[in-house]
C-alpha cells in the first residue's frame, strides 16, 4: 500500500508540473478563496475581541445632580448594590472627579486655565457601576432608569458605550456577510476550475490509463493521482495565501491601535499563524480533494 502511495504522489506531482499555467492559474484562484477566507476569519477574531475588551471596560456611570449630599448618595449606592446584577459600585465625589479630570487633560492647558476661570468645581458626583456580566447593562440600566432615587440622577452614560458595542456588532455582522457570500462565489469557482484542470489531465492521458487498465492496474492505483494532484493544488494555494496574508498583516498593522487588542496586530496575527495555516490547509485540500472527486467520477470510467 505504501508503495502504491508513493508512487501516485509521484505521479500527482509529474502532472502538477505538467499542466503548467493550468496548475498556476488553478492555485491562484484557490489562493483568492483561502486569501478572503482568512482575511473574514481575522476580521471576526479581532472584532469579537475589541468587543470583548470593550464589554469588560464597560460600565454604567451614574451622575447626580449637584445638591445631592454625601449622605443621599450613600442611601443609592447600597440599594444599587442589593441588585444580583451588579458586581461593584464604586462612589466617586465631586473632587475625586476634579482630581481624575485634570490628570486626563494635563496637556491641555486651555481646559485647566478654563478650571480656574470658574473657581468652583463644575464635575458631578457619581457612582460606577460594574455588571457581573457584559449583558446585563441594560437591565441595571432600567432599573436605575425606574428606581425611586432617579430623580436625584443628573445623567447615565450607558447610552454612548452601547451605541458603541451595537456599531461594532452591526460591522461584524456585515463583513461576516460579505466575506462569506464573496468566500463561496469564490470557493466555487475554486472547485469548477479545479476540476476542470483534472478533466483535461484524465482527458490528455486517457490512452495510458487504457494501457494501465489493461495490463493489471488497479482502480485505486489509477485514480490516487488525481487526488493527490488536488491536495497540491490545494497546499499550493495555501502556502500563498499564507505569504500573501503576512504581507497583508504587515502593511495594515501600524494602522490599527494596540489599544483594540492589548497588543500589536502583528503580535496578534502570529499568535493566531498556525491556526490560520491548518485552517488554509485543509479548506484548501478539501477543496481540491472534492474537485478531483467531481472530475473522476464524471470523466473517469474504469
């Protein structure tokens, strides 16, 4: 059997070379399924991990109205905290605020000269409120929105960051669409052109398979060829969307902030590599492996 294995990859590999531009446009058109496969994989990784980093530094922010005492706000913070939701509340006052306020703005001096001009201390006291769960700010958001002590609230902000989390949702949604409807026209056009390549090898060598058949070759010994031949094709497309990818990733990284990932988009790509190479591998063989299938059914009859 080992020998039989051998010897078929042989021949794969003779027809691989053989068909020439055949084989090279063959893999190139494999090349751009594996390339915008990969490149809809890389998208949904990094989105669904933005959105995660994004959910976990979430929170809810609650601010209160100017005349609303130490006291009162202490009365809120421990009801807020009796909700199963809720994970912490952390109370920050009017100066802790200030002190917060001007370590975020130290270069801007035109907002800290603004400061002085007003004398007093514009900020408002607040409560920041952390879910135990990304999914449930909503509804801690309703049951402040709906609790008695509401009208001592000045404002929420859990507004802004869900727009934001529901934007990046929406954009994941969109690019896993288009991806995937651009990945299948292209999959598909993988797979005719792939098996139209094995038509035309079984076709060019019709006559040597007769002679094969005739003196003792074995169905098994006759068809390997052509499977192997799409598992290159197969490889080969894969080992250039690999190159093509990293020269994709290399240019777009220094575009894209550490911040979206914790770290470089490049040092999240290579943490990703081999995953992304077994990925391309087998979509790519698999391909090519249900192309040469189509063809030797179809146009091989022993």
């Amino acid at each position: 059997m080992s020998t039989i294995i051998v010897r078929t990859i042989k021949e794969a590999t003779k027809n691989f070379f053989r068909n020439g531009w055949l084989s090279i446009a063959t893999s190139m058109i494999l090349m751009l399924s594996l390339y915008t496969l990969s490149i809809l994989f890389l998208i949904l990784m990094t989105s669904n991990i933005a959105i995660k980093i994004i959910q976990e530094k979430s929170n809810i922010s609650i601010y209160f109205n100017q005349d609303v005492n130490d006291e009162t706000i202490s009365n809120i913070k421990s009801e807020i905290e009796k909700n199963s939701l809720v994970s912490s509340v952390v109370y920050v006052n009017k100066e802790e605020a200030l002190d917060i306020f001007k370590r975020n703005n130290a270069n801007e001096e035109a907002i800290l000269k603004s400061l002085e001009e007003i004398g007093s201390n514009p900020l408002l006291a607040s409560l920041v409120v952390k879910a135990v769960s990304p999914t449930q700010y909503q509804a801690i958001y309703e049951f402040v929105n709906n609790a008695e002590f509401v009208s001592e609230v000045s404002r929420i902000n859990y507004i802004k960051n869900k727009e934001a989390i529901d934007r990046l949702n929406f954009f994941v949604e969109k690019a896993r669409q288009v991806g995937l409807i651009a990945s299948s026209i292209l999959a598909i056009s993988s797979i005719l052109i792939t098996f139209n390549s094995i038509r035309i090898t079984i076709y060019s060598r019709r006559k040597e398979m007769q002679i094969m058949r005739l003196v003792g070759a074995s169905n098994l010994f006759i068809r390997l060829p052509y499977v192997f031949e799409g598992i290159l094709y197969g490889l080969a497309a894969s080992i250039i969307s690999t190159i093509l990818l990293l020269i994709t990733v290399g240019f777009i990284s220094p575009y894209i902030s550490e911040s979206i990932l914790s770290k470089s988009f490049m040092s999240f790509f290579w943490s990703k590599f081999w995953l992304l190479l077994g990925f391309q591998i087998i979509t790519g063989c698999t391909l090519g492996v249900a192309s040469s299938m189509i063809a030797i059914r179809r146009y091989l009859k022993i």
